[in-house]
C-alpha cells in the first residue's frame, strides 16, 4: 500500500499508550526469577518481557490479538513484582492495564480490516452479575453472607460438601464457597467519627472498600481503634464506594472512572490529614487513580491528584507519624506475608514488620520467596483457579515452614487465598492483619479475645 494512500487504518489495541514505555525494556531479563507465573511454567510468554514483547507487537500491527496471545496476557497477575526487580524503571502497570482496557473494548488487531468504531465486549454472566454486580456493594455483599454465616453456624455448609451438593454449583461459584472463610459474628457498621484518644495529632479519612467490609469489617474496627490510640480523629464517610480495582484490572473502564468520581467526592475534605487504606489492593488502586484519569478517563471533569497525594496504607502513615509503643504481650511466632499491591506496588515492606516488632513477645520470622505472589490477585483466584492453586500452595508451604503460631497479611484477598490452602492442608493457623495484632496489644488483650 502506497505511503500516501489516504484509505483509513483499523483501530488497533494500545494506541493510547505512550510507545516510549514499551522501549523502556531492554529484554535483559532480571525480571524473570521474580515474575510467579514464569516461575511456574517457565515459558517466556508468561515473563514480563515476554507480555511486553506481545503487546508491543500487536500496538506495532506485527502480531494479531489471538486467543493465545490473550491468554498468556490474561494469565498475569499484575503483582509488579517485576516493577520491583527491574533496573530499567519499566512501568509495566502502565502497560499491561491500559492495554487490558482497550482488549475488554474489544478493538480489534491492526491486521483487520475492519475500521468500525470497536464496541466494548459484553461481560459474561459471572462479571456482570458477582464480579461487577455483588462484590462492589457493601450491602449486597452482607445480604449474601447472612445466609452463608447461618450455614456455617448450623453447619449445614459441611454437610452440603459431605453428601456433594456444592458439586451442583457452576464451578466459580463452588471456587467462591471453597473460598469462604469462617465467618464471624457480624459487627455493627462503622459510624461517621470516632475520637482520638488523649492529644490529637491528626484526623484522618477511613477507607472501607467492599469485599473488605463485608467478610474483614473486625480489621477495620481494629484499625480504627489503633489509630484512636495513636491520637487520631477518624472520619468514615458514608459515601465512599469500591475503589474500581475489580473493573479496572478486568478493563471494565466506566464503572471504574464512577466509582474513582464518587470516591474522590466522598473525601473531599480539607481538614484531612491522609486518607487510611489497610488493604494493599485496594491501596494501590486509589494511588493509581491519577493514571486511571490519565489513561481512561480522558472526559473526567474530576481531578483526583488532592486525593491520591492523602492515600496512605495504615502502616505507612503510622510510621510516618511515630507510633505510640503498645504494651501488651503476644507470646507468638509470626510469619508475615508480604502482599504484591503493599511491597510492589506501594514500595512498602518495612513499616509494617517494624510495627509489629513493637509488640512484646512477637517473634517475626522471615519465609523464602516473599517477593511471589501468593495468587489471590484480587479476582484472580476466581478467573485463573489452576494458577492461582499454584501459587496458593507454593506459598502457603513457605509459610509452614517457619512453624507460625500467626500468619499476618496487609491484604483481604491475599487472607482468603492463604485461609483456604491452610484449610486444604488441614491446617488451622489464623491469619490476621498486622493491625489486629497492634489492636490486640494496645488493649493488653488475648488473640482469643479478638473482636
């Protein structure tokens, strides 16, 4: 075809990424060692620069979006653990999520000679009606875990797997309620304020999440507490949402950007000091936000740059503001796991170990490979079960292998994948968050007193 000829080309998947990022790789390879899904299959396709390499083919029109190829991008986890072992500076999130955006909408590879505007794909009946429908809403999520919790009490969930009715179900749901942990007794919601205790020192915006409050709300009650104990003022809006990870890393692009705008509003207050986030997930998300209006929402009137610069993980911003020394004694051996969103991501590993080493009596002990993921990934588990059972028990044995009395973990999805591979293994080691353990000392309270 002539260079001048003025037929117009097909859209083509990540145009709207800057192609400089994809120059960034120079292929040499360090990132491998740490990239889990390479690490278990040993394909090079599964590597960071091996996705890096497909992507940039198909935006260079060389490589056609296949099933095979979206495959091998889908099978990523987005742990950017690569991010951490990259000495080039590659911005891989920036890579990979834009350009799972633009595959979800369904435009089509440059080789096609299609030139209709690309419509996005229609989700399937899982994304659109759990995924996209129950787990972004608090109070769904507690109307299906009423009935969940009543099974569990009359344990009448161990005799549905005992004469195999579960094995009726689809099999993402059977995934779900394998997943279930032991669910406690529900706590009341969290109000609007709650007071520091002594001098104030700071007031601070909580954020909930969806997943996290629903099957985690005792994480943040124990939050809240540990941050009254350190002086603060804790504001929980009511109108605060979901962070939009669900959406975005599955490239549902317009929930995300409502759900980046109603977040935005509901902590727009200047009396704030740092907005608490103690799920790592959902952490990166909302620090991510300025690239999520960069990359896809291009018409958003709303500039979330005042909110992104408040986020802060609880344990980063109690290291920030020197934490008052907890007294009470936890007589255990503690193994922490560090989640991909806290240590990749957000570039935070130590705060949280320093905070738990305040506690008397806590002996942290390190695992092998805590940079792999251990296959949650948010919705991970549920899309890409095989590998994410891999991952699941490769970490679950490297925790076991320290002998833990607890196992601590930052996130609420990395606690659902740890919980049900220790149930599998008949294991019965509780896996708390760092803040829990903080909470429990500071009231000089037994771990069986946890609430």
């Amino acid at each position: 075809m002539p260079a001048n000829d003025p037929t117009p080309k097909p859209p083509t998947i990540g145009q709207s990424i800057p192609y400089d990022r994809f120059l960034d790789c120079v292929h040499c390879g360090l990132c491998t060692s740490a990239c889990p899904t390479y690490v278990e299959t040993g394909d090079e396709n599964d590597s960071p620069r091996g996705r890096i390499y497909l992507m940039r083919s198909v935006v260079d029109g060389r490589l056609d979006l296949t099933e095979k190829v979206r495959g091998h991008l889908d099978l990523c986890l987005d742990c950017r653990s690569c991010e951490t072992a990259c000495p080039s500076g590659v911005q891989y999130g920036r890579l990979l999520e834009p350009f799972r955006v633009e595959m979800q909408q369904g435009l089509q590879a440059a080789a096609s000679n299609d030139t209709t505007p690309p419509q996005p794909k229609k989700p399937d009946w899982f994304h659109r009606w759990i995924m996209y429908g129950l787990f972004p809403s608090r109070k769904r999520m507690a109307w299906a875990l009423a009935p969940a919790r009543l099974m569990q009490t009359l344990k009448l969930d161990r005799l549905a797997n005992a004469v195999g009715l579960t094995k009726l179900l689809p099999a993402r749901l059977r995934r779900m309620q394998d997943q279930l942990p032991t669910l406690n007794k529900s706590l009341p919601a969290l109000p609007e304020f709650l007071p520091a205790k002594g001098e104030r020192r700071a007031t601070v915006g909580l954020f909930l999440g969806c997943v996290a409050d629903a099957m985690f709300r005792r994480v943040h009650w124990a939050t809240a507490r540990v941050l009254q104990e350190n002086g603060c003022d804790v504001v929980i809006p009511q109108a605060q949402a979901c962070c939009g990870a669900i959406h975005y890393h599955s490239g549902a692009a317009e929930p995300a950007i409502e759900l980046m705008q109603q977040n935005v509003a509901a902590f727009d207050n200047d009396s704030l000091d740092a907005v608490i986030v103690n799920v790592a997930g959902c952490g990166s998300m909302l620090k991510d936000y300025s690239h999520v209006a960069e990359e896809i929402a291009k018409s958003s009137s709303i500039d979330p740059s005042k909110f992104v610069s408040k986020i802060k993980d609880v344990s980063e911003f109690l290291a920030d503001l020197g934490p008052r020394k907890p007294v009470g004694p936890i007589n255990a051996v503690v193994a922490y796991q560090d989640a991909c969103h806290l240590q990749h991501a957000q570039q935070i590993r130590q705060p949280p170990r320093d905070l738990m080493n305040l506690i008397p009596g806590i002996q942290l002990k390190p695992i092998a490979e805590p940079e792999l993921c251990c296959g949650a990934a948010g919705s991970y588990s549920l899309t890409q079960p095989e590998m994410a059972d891999r991952l699941g028990q490769r970490k679950t044995n490297n925790l076991l292998a320290v002998n833990p009395d607890i196992i601590a973990s930052g996130n609420a999805g990395c606690s659902l994948q740890l919980q049900a591979h220790l149930k599998k293994a008949g294991h019965d080691t509780p896996v708390l968050h760092p803040m829990e353990l903080l909470d429990l000392s500071y009231r000089n309270a037994k771990l069986s007193e946890l609430k």
